[in-house]
C-alpha cells in the first residue's frame, strides 16, 4: 500500500508564496526558473515547480537550496518571508 503524501505545513506555505514572490520579482516565468534550476544539476519541471508554487507538492532540502541560487538569494531568505 502507497504511502500517503504528508501535508504542506505553514513553513512550506510561507516558503511557496516567497518562492513564487521571488520569481515573479525577477520576471522569470515558471519555465524559466525550472529551467534554471535544472541547469544547475537538479532536474525540475514545470509541473513540480507548479506544484510546489501552488502547495500540492513538497519543496524538499535540495530543491531550495537549488531554487534558491537559480534565483540569486540566500534559502533563507525564501524560508524567512512571513508575510
């Protein structure tokens, strides 16, 4: 029996909106930064990040690390956004 997907909690809530701020701050498309993060070696489609960006889907350590950088800032920053 498959395991059941655990929830997206509030930190990871807080960190797809400031994922998504940052993104669209810079002017970057969804396929853009996919294909970015992708380029820096962790492959990312347009659907994960869709998916991530809309709470269906969990950012894992390794993907914020990797959309962070795509995107020029600390993953702190992108974990410390509250509003």
């Amino acid at each position: 029996m498959p395991e059941s997907p655990l929830g997206i909690g509030p930190a990871g809530v807080l960190t797809a909106r400031a994922i998504t701020r940052s993104r669209a701050a810079r002017g970057f498309a969804q396929c853009q930064l996919a294909e970015r993060v992708t380029a820096l070696g962790r492959p990312m489609t347009i659907t994960m990040l869709s998916r991530i960006e809309r709470w269906q889907r969990r950012c894992d350590v390794d993907d914020l690390v990797a959309i962070a950088t795509a995107l020029d800032v600390s993953p702190l920053a992108l974990l410390a956004e509250t509003s």
